[in-house]
C-alpha cells in the first residue's frame, strides 16, 4: 500500500476519545487526554474527536502542553475537535478516561503513582490515580493510541481486547507488585540539553513540559539541531506545525518552549568528536540521535549524565525501543557498535527490497532519495511518545533517588509489553553532580 492510501484509511478510522466531567479538574486527566489527541491526530492523519457532556468543553485548560485557555480551545489547537457524549461509536473501540459512562469498546486510560492501565472498560476498573508523576499520564495517553493503531493495522490479534499494565518505577515487576506504585517526585532538573529535535527529541521536549513545574521561568533547554522541518515530520513530531515547513526545528522548538515560558539556548551545527560542554551548559544530555557516532560522542563530551533511546527502524521493528544511560558498566562502543561496511551493504540491501515490494517507490524516481526515505525511522509518533516516558521517568528516578536500569529494552506492540526485557535495577540512583533543579506545582 502506498503512503497516500495508508493515510486515506487512518483518516478514514479517526479516533475516538470520551472524557467524564471530572476532567475539568485535574491536571493528569487533562493531560492524558491533550497527549491522547495530539499523538492520534499525528498517527489518524488529523481526526480526533472528544466526546464530552455538558460545558466541559469550557472549562479552564490546565495543562501547557497547549495554549489554549479553555479545553475546547486547547483540544482545537492540537487538531482535535469535540462533540457530545451521546454521538460515542458502539461499532469500534474508543479511549475513555475519568467517571464516563462506557458504551461498547470502551478502552479505559488510567494510572496511579508510577503505575498505568489500558484495556477494555468491562475488565478493567478505574485506579485511584493519584498523581506522583505526570510521565505516568504520558505513557498511559501513548499505549492508548498503539492500542487502537495496533488492532487498525492488524499488528495484534489481541490489541483492545487486553489489559496492559506496566510500571515506570519498576519496569520489572509484576502488575499486581507494591513495588510499582513508585514515590512522589520531589525535584525536577531546571537545566537539560536535548541533541536531535526529531521524532524522539521533540517527544522529550512533550514530556518535560508536562512534568508540572512551579517555575518554568527558571528552567533552561539547550537544543542542538541544524535540519529543517520537512513533511514526514508532520506525523511524528510531537510540537511539529506545517508553519514551520522548511524551516529549522531548533527555531520552532524554541517558540514552543519560550511561549510556555521556559528559557532556552541553541546549537545550530552538527557535532563531532571535539565536542564539549562547557561549564555554564547542563550537565544532563538527552540524546535523540539516530546514529551511534554522535551517540558515542556525548559520552566524551564531559556530561556526568547521557540518557539516550533508540527506535526501529523498519516496518518489522518501528515499535521496538531501547534505552541507555551513561555512565555504564559496558562502554560507549559496546552499547552503540558503529556498523562495518558488511552490514551497511545488507542493510541497504534489506532497504531497496522494501523499496521494490511497497510503496517507497512511487513517493521519489531518484534511487538515492528512495533509499533515504526508506531508511528514515517508520516509527510513530505514540512510540515516541512512549519512549520519552522511559527516558525521562529514568533520568527523574536519578534525581530524586529512585531505582534505575543501565538498559531497557521492549517492543511496544507487536509482542506485547508483557515481553518487556530489563535488567534489574539499581536500588538507588547514584547522584548526579551539579544539577540544578526545581520543585513540582503542587
């Protein structure tokens, strides 16, 4: 199937999202439910509609993910639009958060602490949620699109028909274990730098935002970055906007951030092995690369901290994620192997077959184009997502003490997040030096 008919039949299906009225109060419904609309809208290529009842439609937008003052606004800003509880699909399944009424394949979102839920309201009953951590609504938002986006596209026999809960406390422990509720964050790190400010940079950038802080003023982003924005960005970058089509990311990610009041600074070259921070730069690096030499690069680059994740990048693997922090037991070489001249060839190899038997080749005649366009990530934006959760909820474990992992590594949807692989973590975080930090809004 070629691009432009898989796109037809995502916008075809749309997606579906009913809220109860309690969600005018709460800072973490409201997220899962503007992170939910953002991430449909970008993989349902621009149909998103929020069932709501009465005027909460009005009500005050408590979430800065989006602008817009009242939800209705925030909802619109992000491609969304909004219609009343009585017009829910029966036929097909929807997410549904907060005290609303399930009607046919209701798909609840909830959480608790660290710990969050996805699956059919009839076997799933609401948790407490209680909020020790916003990345926890996040993550609950994206498993709740790969959900519906899983069964759309035939990925899994038994997408929506399951319950998925995990932990980003403890990725290691069972649904039912205490253990996985986790704490409630006590800091946040005032000073990042993100490298890369595609699918996965803009993802973290979502995430960090999101993370309720009590003065963002305060809080400064160094954003490295030298592409423009092009088309496919559209669909999987989290802040992207057609506005800033051809233009540098590093400019639009930094309206983004300043128009939400957060201070932020620019590299506007690539990087390379003489590359160095420089006292006055954070001390936490958030790689987003796509390519293990500047992955290897960060670690000499005199960061006490690099988290970095990785996604598929073919049809067989685009919701495959791995996760790596440094400093590391193994080196930077074992964790980010630069491919030989062998492997280069299979791949390309592996990449032209993709091009003869789908739909690469109707999109550019240029062979060399076709080739990049096929090794660019096919990744969605709830992978994304996803991963940020992992990266962030790892480095916020650091700061405030909690129990990390070196490594992680799962697949989001095609085997399911019951075959998640992690090493078992540490009991505490060793501190990281230096870093500034701030405490969350209450």
């Amino acid at each position: 199937m070629n691009p432009a008919e898989s796109l037809r039949r995502r916008a075809d299906r749309g997606f579906g999202i009913a809220v109860g009225d309690d969600v005018q109060r709460s800072y973490d419904l409201q997220l899962v439910l503007l992170t939910a609309v953002n991430l449909s809208v970008r993989t349902f290529g621009g149909k998103c509609t929020v069932y709501v009842s009465g005027d909460l439609a009005e009500s005050r937008n408590l979430v800065p993910v989006a602008l817009g003052i009242t939800l209705r606004a925030a909802i619109e800003e992000l491609g969304g639009r909004i219609e009343t509880a009585a017009s829910v699909p029966e036929n097909r399944p929807y997410l549904l958060l907060g005290n609303a009424d399930p009607i046919g394949r209701a798909l609840r979102v909830t959480f608790d602490g660290w710990r969050l839920a996805v699956g059919p309201a009839a076997d799933l009953a609401r948790y407490p949620e209680r909020s020790y951590c916003p990345l926890a609504c996040v993550a609950a938002a994206a498993i709740g699109v790969e959900e519906i986006f899983a069964e759309f596209a035939e990925i899994s026999i038994t997408a929506t028909r399951r319950v998925v809960i995990l932990s980003l406390w403890r990725l290691d422990v069972g649904a039912s274990d205490p253990a996985g509720l986790g704490e409630p964050l006590a800091e946040l790190p005032n000073q990042l730098a993100v490298f890369g400010l595609g699918h996965l940079g803009q993802a973290y950038l979502w995430a960090y935002v999101a993370l309720r802080h009590s003065e963002p003023e305060k809080a400064t982003i160094v954003m490295c970055d030298d592409e423009l924005l092009e088309l496919p960005n559209l669909e999987t970058g989290a802040i992207a906007s057609s506005d800033w089509l051809d233009r540098l990311k590093s400019r639009m990610a930094m309206q983004w951030l300043e128009a939400r009041r957060f201070q932020t600074r620019l590299i506007e070259h690539r990087i390379d092995r003489n590359f160095r921070r420089v006292d006055r730069d954070p001390v936490i690096a958030l790689s987003g690369f796509d390519d293990n030499h500047p992955r290897q690069w960060l670690t000499e680059a005199c960061f006490d901290a690099v988290v970095d994740s990785g996604l598929g990048s073919e049809v067989a693997n685009f919701d495959a994620i791995s996760f790596r922090s440094w400093p590391n037991t193994r080196t930077a070489g074992e964790l980010w192997p630069i491919e030989t001249e062998e492997e280069i060839a299979a791949r390309d190899a592996r990449r032209k077959k993709i091009i003869q038997e789908g739909g690469y080749d109707t999109l550019e005649e240029d062979e060399c184009g076709r080739l990049l366009l096929a090794g660019k990530s096919v990744a969605v934006p709830f992978v994304g997502g996803f991963a940020a959760c992992i990266v962030l909820a790892e480095l916020l474990k650091a700061i405030n003490g909690g129990p990390t992992y070196e490594e992680i590594k799962l697949r989001l949807c095609t085997v399911g997040l019951s075959q998640l692989v992690a090493g078992s973590p540490a009991e505490r975080a060793a501190p990281i030096r230096g870093v500034a930090t701030q405490r969350p809004r209450d």
